[in-house]
C-alpha cells in the first residue's frame, strides 16, 4: 500500500504539472486530472504547479507568443491559450474559446491627474467577451470540466462569474448551475446568465451562503465547480500578468492595482507573474495591492493587523465580514474564499491592502468615465485606492502604476444613471428608500430637458462650455 502511494508521489513528481496544497505543512501532490478543489488531506487550498523551464527557453517562449500575435489559429487568438505553455494542458486538447483577453491597456489622463499621478493605465478587463475578467479563468475551468467529462458545471456569484460560466458552459454543450443572492446582483449580469440558458438558483441569503452551498453541492460527482476556489480558474486568469507583461513590452510596472472579492483575481495575478520571475522574462515583481470597499473589507482588516515583515508563516484565519455592505455588488463578500493565496501575493510583492468608501468608489467611476473608458463600481475601487495610496506615498509620482479594471460599466447602469442624477443612495443597495442620504456625486452629469428646436439645442451646448 505504502509503496504504491510512494510510486504515484514519484510520478507525479516527475509529471509536468502538478497540483499542490499551498499549506507549507502538509504541501501534498495531486495528478494534474485528479478532481479536487482542496487538499483531501488537509483541506488547504491547491495550486498548480507547472514546471517552468530555463531563462534560456524563456526568451524563445516570448518570440515565440509575440508571433502568435499574428496567427489565426483558435489557440493563438485567445489572451489565454496563446500563452498556454505555461498552462496544465497537453498540446492539442480541445479547448472552450470565446477569443477571451486580448484586452486594452489605456493610458487615462484625467483619472492620473485625480489621483495626483502624472500618467497612470488601466488595463481593461470589462472588454472580455461577456464583459467581465472573469473568461479568461473560466476558459480554463470549462475546458478542464469537459476534460474530466463534467455533465453540469456549478458556481457561486456575485453575477459576473455567472454570467462568464454560463457563456462557456453554452459553448460546450454542458449544463450550468448558477447560485446567486436574490435580488443583490444587477440585472445587466443577471439578465446575461438567462440569455446563456443557465439554471439560474435565487438564493435567499447573501453571497457567501452562495459559496457556502455550492461547496456542499459540488461534493455531488455529477458537478463541477468553476469558482476560483477551483485551481483551473486562477490557472487561466494567470495569464492576465503574461498578457500585461508583453503588452508593456517587459517593462514591469512598480504597482498592479486590484480590487478584491473573493480573491481568485489577485491570487492570479501574484502566481502569474511569480511565474515569469521564476522563468527570467521579468526580474522583480510588481508590488500587488489589493483594494476593498469599507462595508466587505475582511481582508483590508486582517492586513491592517498584521506587521508585514513577520507575517511568515501566513495567519490560520481570517475573521469574515458577517453582513457585507457594499453598493459595488460584484465585490459584495466576507468570506473570500482565496484570502490566503491574495495575501501571500501581496505580502510577497510588498503591496498592500486597502479600504475605499462608498463614496470615493462612486467618483473614482465617474473619473474612469471621463477618460472615456468607463467601468463597472467594484472596478473602480482601483482607482480610488490608488488616489489614496499616492497621497499617503505608497504609490510615488514618477512610479508606473496599471489598475485593473475588472468589469465593463454596462454591468450596472442603474447605478451610473443613480449616480449622475444625485439619487444613489449612500446605503448598500441601489433601491434604498426615498428618505435614505445620497451619495453627493462630484462628478454629475445630469440629462438635461431641451426644447425640439436648433435654438434651444445650440443655448443648450453654450450654456454647458
Ligand atoms: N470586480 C468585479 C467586476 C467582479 O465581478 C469581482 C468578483 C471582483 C472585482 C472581485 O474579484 O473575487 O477575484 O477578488 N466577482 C465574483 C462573481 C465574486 O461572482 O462574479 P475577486
């Protein structure tokens, strides 16, 4: 018995990918096609771990995704699968493709000068093909399923991941389950998940009973769970800091900016350019800072305590938010699920994590709209909390700074229109009642009422100059 758990620990050693328990006490080995979403041993979290090769090979592996640039093969026109040496995929699998990635980086003036930096680029996530940064771990995580022969793919969400599993879920022909909190995500996401033929379960509760349920039902083998608890999706979402990276011509920037939720996203980025390090394409790492809305800020709270030099070993726990408030709902969540690999990313790269309140993510939004860019409110966290790290000098005026933004401002327009006509109510939800205080927007631009004439047009257009 003994021998043989020995033999398969020593092929699977010797396999080119790997899953691994992150917990440096137990850090037991998994075949790459072993169906698990935590360890079965200590219930710690996995990660994939893909042996990387030497920096010689990596200089060929750069040339090499700069000419799939140009190729129109399925594989290469995908942000993900373009870099999909660095991925737990054999060559020639089939693969679940909406050309996801492939996603701008915008230089934003006016959002640079708002938080008193020279230059500042936000990376665009929202322009991913169901809008969100959510397809490029979902390609994975769906391609992976069909791999393991998944009837019924399964998540938990906040609406974006819904909305991006059902879509891949479509593509592949399988089944897909979808939990969210009743009326607490919007109706652009939600709205976005029925159009994809998804089973869509209401849940009365908030999204981490979501979490809590879909864990309990994806213990049923005829599931396969898709949120980034699951080591595919953070494998996919990975190549995000690949894409940057050849986009910024391997130049790192000083700072990476995220917003934080359940974790998979910055998990991701902090493992994908841990990657590139190990490879030699890039030679220091970005500091990662993770920013959360006040009312769902367990691990802003759990940073806030710990002395970042002594934080190794990492903290056995985080203390959840027990009542997440926020008006940015994709981020609505206080029990993330991947804290621990966020931390470690953050700690690792000396970023930080940080709070925004309701009001400085409102304007952030506004400002990123200006630019002509626009986002979704949990993306703009970034932006705000870049604000707020410039002016406490952790970001400094000549560094380089890339925000992500994580969702396309069509996501919730309920919230933009609320905004712009001073009604968005300073609550935790958009459809407080009428006596509730306002968020007193800086940036408003409320539609105006014009006679149908060309006089009325052009006094319109001089009174606004
Ligand atoms: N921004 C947007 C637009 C999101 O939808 C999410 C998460 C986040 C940021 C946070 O990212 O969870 O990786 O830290 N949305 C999940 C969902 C929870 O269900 O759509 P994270």
């Amino acid at each position: 018995m003994m021998d043989r758990e020995n033999n398969r620990a020593a092929q699977r050693a010797s396999e080119a990918a790997v899953q691994r328990c992150i917990e440096p006490a137990c850090g037991a080995l998994y075949g790459i096609r072993e169906r698990l979403y935590v360890c079965a041993r200590c219930n710690g979290p996995l990660e994939i771990e893909c042996r990387l090769g030497t920096s010689e090979d990596a200089a060929q592996l750069s040339k090499k995704w700069e000419v799939r640039l140009a190729s129109p093969d399925a594989r290469d026109r995908s942000g993900v699968w373009r870099y999909r040496e660095l991925l737990p995929f054999e060559e020639g699998v089939p693969i679940v493709t909406l050309a996801e990635g492939n996603t701008p980086v915008y230089d934003a003036p006016l959002s640079a000068q708002y938080c008193g930096l020279p230059a500042l680029r936000l990376k665009h996530q929202g322009c991913n093909p169901t809008g969100s940064f959510k397809d490029a771990g979902m390609t994975a995580a769906v391609t992976q399923a069909v791999l393991l022969g998944a009837r019924t793919v399964a998540c938990a969400s906040t609406g974006n991941t819904a909305a991006s599993l059902a879509a891949y879920a479509a593509r592949a022909g399988l089944q897909c389950a979808v939990l969210v909190p009743t009326g607490q995500i919007t109706a652009a996401k939600l709205a976005q998940s029925i159009d994809y033929g998804a089973v869509i379960c209401e849940i009365e509760g908030n999204f981490d009973d979501c979490m809590r349920l879909i864990q309990e039902v994806s213990d049923d083998p005829s599931i396969y769970m898709a949120n980034s608890i699951n080591p595919f999706r953070i494998e996919g979402q990975k190549t995000v800091a690949f894409e940057l990276m050849q986009q910024c011509q391997w130049r790192v920037p000083d700072h990476i900016v995220v917003p934080g939720g359940n974790m998979g996203n910055s998990s991701a980025l902090g493992k994908g350019f841990g990657e590139l390090r190990g490879l030699g394409l890039i030679q220091r790492l970005p500091k990662i800072s993770i920013v959360q809305a006040e009312g769902a800020a367990p691990l802003a709270r759990l940073f806030a305590g710990l002395d970042a030099r002594r934080a190794v070993p990492l903290p056995d726990s985080l203390v959840p938010v027990e009542n997440p408030q926020t008006l940015a709902t994709a981020i609505k969540i206080g029990s993330p699920v991947s804290w621990k690999k966020a931390l470690r990313a953050v700690l690792e790269s000396s970023g930080q994590v940080l709070t925004v309140s309701e009001q400085e993510i409102a304007d952030a939004k506004a400002m990123v709209g200006r630019d002509g860019i626009g986002c979704e409110p949990a993306s703009a966290t970034t932006v705000a909390g870049i604000r707020k790290l410039t002016a406490t000098g952790h970001i400094r005026r000549e560094e380089s700074v890339v925000a992500i933004l994580t969702g396309h401002m069509l996501k919730d327009p309920d919230y933009v229109n609320q905004y712009h006509r001073g009604t968005l109510p300073l609550g935790s939800t958009t459809h407080g009642p009428a006596t509730a205080p306002r968020i007193a927007g800086a940036f408003r631009n409320v539609p105006k009422q014009v006679a149908a004439t060309k006089s009325a047009i052009l006094e319109c257009l001089q009174r606004q100059e």
